[in-house]
C-alpha cells in the first residue's frame, strides 16, 4: 500500500517558522489567549490582505457570530446565506436566533448567484445581513453582490475561510464586505491548527468584537460583565504558528495552483469532465481542486477508485437546503447547486503532494475512462 495522500492536511514551512514564535510563547511563559503572537497576527494579516482591522478568533465560525453581531443582527432577522457551502457559514445565523433564507448558485462562479440574490432581495426586502461565500477558493461576482447589498443598504459579510490568497480584480477576498473572515482550521490553505479571523476596515466594530470575545469583560478591577460574552479569542500559542505560516502562504498558493493545472492539464479532454470555472477577473488559490463529471463515470466511481489506493477526496458540499437541519428554511432559486453537488468531486489537493502522487491520482482517475 502507498503512502496515504490527503485531501489537504497541514502544511508547516520548512524553515521553521512557526516553531520559532511558538518558542517566543514558552521562554516567555505566555501561554494565554492573549500576547504578543496574537497582536502581531491580527496586524500582520490585516496587512496581508489590506484591512485597517483585525481580531484573532479561536474559529472562523466564531468570526461569522461576531460579525453578525457587529451588523446588528438580532432574533428574528433575516440572512441571505449561500446554501452551496460547509454547514460553518449557516450555523451562527441560528446561534444569533436569526432566521436563514438559502441562495442559490450559478455555474460561472459555483458561488451566490446574483440573480438569485436580487430575486430574494425582491421577496424579503426586510433582510438584515447577507453572507456571501468563496468556495474553494473561487471568487464570488463581487461587483454585482455589493452593488446589490449598498442598494438595498444591507450589511455585507464574506465567508472567505477557503479562499485566503484569492484575489478578485486584484483585490483581496474577504475586503469587499463590512466584514471578512478567515479559517485557520487544519485544512485550510494556511492552518494554526484551529482559529480564525475576523477583519473589516471599521476598527470600532473589530474593538467592539474583541471584547465580545473576551466574555465582554467590562474595565474594572472586579470581574463585571454588562453584555453577553463568548470565549472566543485565539490561542497566542496557536497564533504563533499563524505568524509562521503567513510567511509561506504565497508559496502555498503557488502550489495550490500548480496542482489544478495540473489536474485540468492531463485530465481536463476525458470525455464528461469539467473543471471548477475560470474567470479573467479572478484569482484563486484553487484550496481543493475540484470538477464535475456529467458522463457515465460518476463521483462515487473516481472516490472509490482513490480511495482503495488510500487516496483522499470527497464530494462538493451538500446544499444546506437539502441538510435534514436547515430543509425548512426558505432557498431562493433553480437547481445548480443541486447538479454541482450531484456531480461534484474535489480531488485532492495537498500541498505537500509530490509530482508522483499527481501522476498516481490521474492515472487511477484515467483508468476508469479505459
């Protein structure tokens, strides 16, 4: 049996970078959810990306409660979220006892589709958030989603966990909206291990979310609490590594990239595969390479093939409109996110994959054409 190739697991540099902040951290003796490591995180990747203001958060979910938070979102409000993503982007729209409506996708960009979204603007003029996603490091329509939300003067919120290093008309994802976040989780393109980030050029409301996060912990020599809190801040152990690991992101999404084209390289002339959409305006950091087989050969076909030579992959995410938790909420649209999902395959992407393991994924895939 050959080494086991992942989906995409954690990636440390080979200079060592994060061990050197992680030291700093214990001849220190500053293991707390508080330091240096996080100060510097937070204004580092505020840097990176181009925001006037970050707060280092234990997840990326966390980051999304706390942007809705900051928007105003209360019990009972209504929040465009796209149904085509992981369940992390839905979840904190129930945790704020705010009420979901699902948006569709459309095949140019696998992400909201902005006909669907004015179509729900129209149906729910009274929407107090919407959340848009960039899936595997695609980028969403960006021009016509904000330009819909500032009409309908609407808060707007990027879920851009997957698509750090992406960039839409040569601007960062993630600094289009009131709100952006990251995902450090162990997964992702750069890890920490678990964490995220929570950016947006409003310093007021990233100060005011880094107290909600620190259980709204109110100035006072006694502990005095005047507002609802969430133990919500990032590790300064943990935000060590994610000083480390924003030295090399470049590098990683050079191979990130280096693996799609790969893929669509030797892959992309089988008959009945098409890979996740290119467009001129934008940028990905292609996190999980990934395409749809409308042929004979199924997605269960390619993951069982990969799988029995101990090969990681899995299928697009399942709509939320479709998940047992979220199906009674409202979804506004057609059936393209259905068909993606139906269709989809994310092969696997791991920065670490050598040239052999991309040779043994094609040929396992291509055998299944023969």
């Amino acid at each position: 049996m050959h080494d086991k190739v992942f989906l995409s697991s954690p990636h440390m540099s080979d200079e060592g970078y994060e061990m050197q902040y992680v030291k700093e951290a214990f001849d220190t003796n500053w293991i707390a959810p508080l330091g240096e490591n996080v100060n510097e995180f937070e204004k580092e990747l505020a840097s990176k990306v181009g925001s006037k203001a970050a707060a280092a958060l234990s997840s990326g979910t966390g980051a999304i409660h706390l942007a809705l938070k900051a928007a105003g979102v209360e019990s009972g409000d209504i929040v465009f979220c796209p149904t085509l993503t992981f369940s992390a982007t839905a979840n904190p729209i129930i945790y704020q006892n705010a009420i979901p409506v699902f948006i569709d996708s459309d095949y140019e960009t696998w992400n909201m589709c902005p006909k669907a979204l004015e179509e729900a603007f129209l149906k729910y003029p009274e929407v107090k958030a919407v959340i848009v996603v960039h899936l595997y490091g695609l980028s969403a329509d960006m021009d016509r989603i904000v330009e819909l939300c500032k009409k309908h003067h609407v808060a707007l919120i990027e879920d851009a966990a997957e698509s750090l290093g992406t960039y839409y008309k040569g601007q960062h994802t993630g600094t289009f909206g009131d709100y952006g976040i990251f995902s450090f989780n162990g997964n992702k393109i750069i890890t920490t291990s678990g964490g995220g980030m929570l950016v947006s050029d409003n310093e007021e409301r990233i100060a005011k979310a880094r107290f909600w996060a620190t259980q709204s912990r109110d100035q006072a020599r006694h502990y005095q609490h005047s507002e609802l809190g969430f133990n919500y801040r990032m590790s300064n152990v943990v935000a060590g590594i994610g000083r480390g690991q924003l030295k090399v992101l470049d590098q990683r999404v050079e191979k990130k990239r280096y693996i799609f084209k790969y893929y669509k390289r030797e892959l992309g002339s089988l008959d009945g595969i098409e890979f996740m959409p290119s467009n001129e305006w934008n940028e990905p950091n292609y996190w999980l390479s990934s395409m749809t087989l409308y042929g004979k050969i199924r997605p269960i076909d390619v993951m069982e093939a990969l799988e029995k030579e101990n090969i990681e992959s899995r299928p697009v995410w399942k709509p939320m409109h479709m998940q047992p938790f979220f199906e009674k909420y409202d979804f506004v649209g057609t059936d393209v996110s259905e068909k993606l999902f139906e269709n989809g395959i994310c092969l696997p992407s791991d920065t670490k994959m050598t040239d052999g393991d991309l040779e043994r994924v094609v040929e396992i895939v291509k055998g299944l054409w023969c």
